[in-house]
C-alpha cells in the first residue's frame, strides 16, 4: 500500500472518509495535509505518504490476513 499526493482511486476515498475529508478519490494537498498531523499523533513519521504502517494504524480492525495482502511486495516472494 503506498498512497501520496496524486494517487486516485477507492483506496484513496477510504483513506479520505476515515479522515472526515469529502471522498472525491484523488490525495491532492488537503488530504496530505490532513494526513501528516494524523501520522504525527499516532506516533508515525509525518510525511504525508500512506504507506503500510500508516495504512494499519488507520484501519485496526482490517484481518491479519487483509494486512499481508496489503503487504505484498515488501517482503520477497519465495
């Protein structure tokens, strides 16, 4: 999961509506700057990207197994 400015899509209005920004789909500069104090108050690097840990500490009740889905490319195929 990597989501930053310019990313579009259904994860992006995920990530907008958890936020309580309008879910139009597209990270432009309010969604990233409503996510770097989130990231910041939550102990994660404030940088405005969504990657996994971000993603994670966003939506807790995600299953472990959703969660290594979203991980995929991280770690190295066998």
């Amino acid at each position: 999961m990597l989501l930053k400015r310019a990313s579009t899509g259904a994860n992006v209005k995920k990530l907008q509506t958890r936020l309580g920004l309008t879910a139009n789909g597209i990270f432009g500069a309010e969604t990233e700057e409503k996510v770097k104090p989130w990231q910041a108050q939550n102990g994660l690097l404030a940088d405005g990207i969504v990657g996994n840990a971000t993603w994670i500490k966003l939506f807790p009740q995600l299953p472990a197994d959703d969660r290594w889905i979203r991980l995929k490319g991280v770690f190295p195929s066998k």
